[in-house]
C-alpha cells in the first residue's frame, strides 16, 4: 500500500425512504469489518483477522464502481439490508522470488468485472445478526498471462453477537479460483485450481468503562489441485489475546499478544522447497498501538 491512499469518493443517492445508489469509488459492505477496517477505535485488535481481510485474498476493500442498497421489511424485527454492486479495483498477485526479503514479490494487477452481494438479517434479539455475501471477479495480472483473465470466486458468513458490554463475533470465507501456479513457482505454465478456506472466532468484555479483554483465534487453510504442493490444512493459525484502555471514547491504547504457527515465508529462516511443503514456524510476537479518531 502506498502511504496515502484514496479509500472513498463516492455520489450517494436516496431512493426512496429504504433504498440508496451509490457510484464512484465505494466502501464495500464485506463481512463484519470491511467498512471500518481503518477505523482503530472499533477493533478489538491492531489489525482484523488476517484469514478473512489481510493480504491478496482480502479482495475489495473498496471499489470503483456503482452499488444499490435496500432495507426490505424495515418495520420487522427480520429486517433484511441487502446490497449489491459491481465494479473493479486494484489488487495483487505474488511470485515466489527466492532473492527477496520475503521470498515473494508483489506484482502489480487488476480486478474486473467485480460482481457482489452482501446481506445482514436482523433478528428479535436486538444484539444478534447474522450476515453473508458472495463476490465474483475476473484477475489480470503479470502472472495470468497475455489475454487471460483468472475466474475468482468467494463466499462468506457471518455471526455477529455484540452489545456494549461484551462480544461474539465470528465468520467464514471460502475463495476458489484458477491460478497459473507453474508461473507463481517460476517453472514455466501449469494451472490448476485453488482454494482457500478462512474461519476466525472473537470474544471479549468490557469489565469496566475503561477496560476490556479479547481473545482471538484465526486460521487459514490452502488447498490446491495441482502436484506441484500439498494441501495445507494449517497453513496458519493464530491465538491472540488483547487488553484494551479507553482514555476517552475517541482515544484507545491496546497490548497485544500473539502465538502463531504459519508457513508464511516470513515465518521461516529457509526458503519453501518447490514440490513439497515448507516447514511451519511458531513465531510469538507483541504489539502495543494507539488508536484515535478525530
């Protein structure tokens, strides 16, 4: 990411008293967190949970595009926000690169043809909404080669049990697309098919005002149709827990710890052999930041 970036710019348009049209770029509806992604007061943790938002798979964060909202029973206790958009936006995709820092590179593509829908039904219980969407997209990148666009899909549900005092909140996402893995490698062409299987789980407590304390669990598993690397159930997992100090309500100091077992190549002092799996690595790290708005 650059270190200034344009995330919104958007025409906003009522129709009627329960439906709205949105063109230009566009914050995107995607799972619990995908609109306040940026805004640190809101989350429990530094960053969101790196299965579902984090890295090339985290998709549209925003879209350059046109979207359309509507709130169909509003005066039910099953209200149901649904919306639906369309659009491109600017992505990834990664080479292995033995030579780099973190033996990937990052190469510059393009997200077309972006087709999605979120959904998040109210129920009686004023705390508890559950949620899902589904996203499409064609991928053009370095990686694809010349004319061809890869076929992206994702899918995802959610549970959100929140109130002011404590937190439940969990979701599940599941991307399949083609991608040119003997490319990716750099041993010439072979496709093949791919998933991705993401699921995180949150809960925590205000125990005072001031003081509250989270717990996360996050995992993300790779599974790829080709001979070239095995599936990898656990390709990360990650137990998190996180003490957060309210000094006012726009101002929030947080302590993290966390303990991850990952084959992420930053993970490991060795370079993932081609033709089998790497080694996973326990890494355990800290963090202190703090968030404010303003």
């Amino acid at each position: 990411e650059d270190e200034v970036e344009l995330d919104w710019a958007f025409y906003q348009r009522r129709l009627g008293p329960h439906s709205e049209l949105k063109v230009g770029r566009l914050n995107i509806p995607l799972g619990i967190y995908n609109e306040v992604r940026d805004v640190g007061t809101l989350l429990p943790f530094f960053d969101l949970p790196i299965s579902f938002y984090a890295g090339v798979l985290s998709s549209a964060e925003t879209v350059d595009g046109v979207s359309i909202a509507r709130t169909f029973a509003p005066r039910s206790d099953w209200d149901l926000d649904t919306t639906i958009y369309f659009g491109g936006w600017e992505t990834l995709e990664q080479k292995v690169n033995l030579e780099s820092r973190f033996l990937l590179d990052n190469l510059e593509a393009t997200a077309e043809n972006g087709l999605g829908v979120q959904f998040w039904l109210s129920t009686p219980v004023s705390w508890l909404r559950v949620g899902g969407g589904y996203l499409i997209w064609e991928l053009e990148g370095p990686l694809s080669g010349p004319g061809v666009r890869n076929q992206w899909e994702s899918g995802h549900l959610s549970l959100d049990a929140s109130s002011e005092r404590w937190m439940l909140r969990s979701e599940v996402r599941q991307w399949r697309f083609d991608q040119d893995v003997g490319a990716f490698v750099g041993v010439g062409s072979v496709r093949g098919r791919a998933e991705r299987d993401a699921f995180y789980l949150q809960a925590g407590v205000w125990i005072t005002p001031q003081i509250g304390l989270f717990v996360q669990y996050d995992d993300l598993a790779l599974r790829d149709d080709t001979l070239l690397f095995p599936p990898l159930e656990d390709f990360y997992q990650d137990v998190a827990v996180s003490l957060n100090y309210r000094l006012r309500p726009d101002l929030l100091v947080k302590a993290e710890l966390h303990s991850s077992d990952t084959f992420f190549p930053l993970g490991s002092e060795s370079p993932p052999p081609v033709g089998g799996a790497p080694a996973a690595s326990e890494v355990t790290w800290a963090i202190v930041g703090l968030s404010v708005n303003f």
